[in-house]
C-alpha cells in the first residue's frame, strides 16, 4: 500500500515537469515568431492543432479567454492542481483505513488534474448562454444598421459602439474580418464555430441566405429577433412551472414537519397541566 502514494507522487511530478517543459517552449516559440517567417510558423502550427492539448484550447476559445490564457498555461495549472490535490489528501490518509486511503489519493489527485477543465467549462457555459441571451437585442440594431444602407461588415463593426458583452464583441470581430479582406462566409463560419450554438447558426444562415438569394435581411433580422424572444419568453415559462412542484416538496418536507415538531413539542411541556385539566 506503501507503493501507491508514491507513485502518485511520481505522477505529480511528472505533470508539472511536462507544463513547465511546455511553458519554457512556449516562451522560445514567443521568441521564434519574432524572426522572420515566425508568424506563419505560428499559424502553421495553430491549424494543425499541436497546441491544442486535451482539448484545452477548444475550452479557452469558448470561455472568451484567448488573450488571457494558453493552452500550456492552463495544462500547468492542472498538474499544479493535482499535486496540490494529493497533498491535501494526504493530510486524511492517517485517519482513513488501509484500503481507503490510495483511492482517497488518487480521486484527489484526479479531482484537481480536472478542477481548470471544469471552471473553463463553466465559464465557456456562462458566457455562451449570456450570449443568447443577448442575441434577440444584437438583432434588431443590426436590422436598424442594415437599412442604413452599408455593407455588412461594416454595420457588424458598428455594433461595438451600441454596447458591450462578449457577444457584440465577436460580431464586431466578424465585421473586422471582413474589412480585412475575409470572404463573408468564411467571417460568418469562423463566427459560427467561436460562439456556437442552434441559435448562431440560424443567424449565420439567415445572413448567407439573404446574401445569396438578394432577400430583405432587416425582415429577416426582426423575425428570428421575435422568434427568439418567444423562445426565451417560452423557456421562463417551463422554469417558473417547473419551480411550483420543487416549492411544494419544500414545504411538505421541511416547514410542515417543523410547524408539526413545535406543536409535539408544545404538548409534551404542558402535559401535566393538561392531564390535570383533563381530571
């Protein structure tokens, strides 16, 4: 038994040495962009997906932290994570049994190898969901800008002076795409894969849509605006149905019993009195 927290120790180690060894090389690739030719080196190397370790790349990019974290900074952060979960466990092995102590171990060391993947998840979650939240709003300035007369590019850059959340900022990325000399679908796609999601991709096929076929795009804009905020209207409404049963289950479990318990005990102080009365 002796063996296993040893290994674990061992484990440890050897993740943290891996980040740091990623770190140190992420720190030469830094300097290596800076010469000439580093820059397609560096795009090179994001399309074929090396730095996308675990998938932890994927998650960065939903959570909106691509300026503020890289994949081997946040694969350091797991290893540190599950040695410092296997030193925390350790504490309790003393006071656990033979057999239970390795397991208590290992799921500590594993629980804080997944502790970064589950907060980038969280905030990925989070801020996609603030996102469709504030599409039906993002839709009807943007059928206001359309009818101005401008390109579409140029009425999605617009939409970073009329507000701010993470959603406006990826349209405003698009419409930056676009001015760049992007192709309009390929903007749209890359938008599309960044935020995600049944209601973007209905948006992305609206504007391509209208792009290829010369329909109106404000009308368009208003509609899928309205039927978003039915949905949403709709979704309220199965939330607040669905609270009603989980309040009634509250208060038959924990307020009657507890009105029940005060009465009980209520009688059991005045029995005396009570049985005196009664002769």
């Amino acid at each position: 038994m002796s063996l296993l927290p040893a290994l674990l120790a061992l484990f440890a180690l050897l993740l943290g040495g891996r980040g740091l060894r990623e770190m140190l090389r992420e720190g030469k690739d830094d300097e290596a962009e800076t010469k000439p030719g580093g820059e397609a080196k560096r795009l090179g190397r994001r399309e074929s997906g090396d730095t996308d370790l675990l998938g932890i790349g994927d998650r960065i990019r939903r959570a909106g932290l691509e300026a503020v974290l890289a994949p081997r900074t946040v694969l350091l952060g797991k290893a540190a994570a599950a040695a410092f979960g296997m030193l925390f466990g350790s504490l309790f092995t003393s006071l656990l049994p033979g057999r239970l102590a390795p397991l208590v171990l290992l799921a500590m060391t594993a629980g804080g190898f997944v502790l970064p993947d589950f907060l980038l998840e969280r905030t990925a979650r989070r801020r996609h969901r603030s996102m469709v939240a504030a599409l039906p709003d993002v839709l009807d300035l943007l059928a206001v800008s359309v009818q101005t007369g401008r390109g579409l590019g140029g009425c999605l850059m617009d939409l970073a002076s009329s507000g701010r959340g993470p959603l406006i900022e990826e349209m405003a990325r698009a419409g930056d795409d676009m001015a760049w000399g992007s192709g309009q679908a390929a903007a749209l796609e890359d938008l599309r894969r960044r935020v995600g999601g049944p209601e973007v991709t209905s948006f992305v096929s609206t504007l391509e849509r209208s792009r290829r076929l010369g329909s109106p795009l404000a009308d368009q804009l208003r509609r899928q605006s309205a039927t978003l905020r039915q949905d949403q209207r709709r979704a309220i409404e199965e939330q607040a149905a669905r609270a009603a049963p989980k309040i009634q289950l509250v208060i038959a479990l924990v307020l009657v019993p507890s009105v029940l318990l005060l009465i009980v005990a209520s009688l059991a102080a005045n029995a005396d009195s009570l049985i005196n009365v009664g002769y």
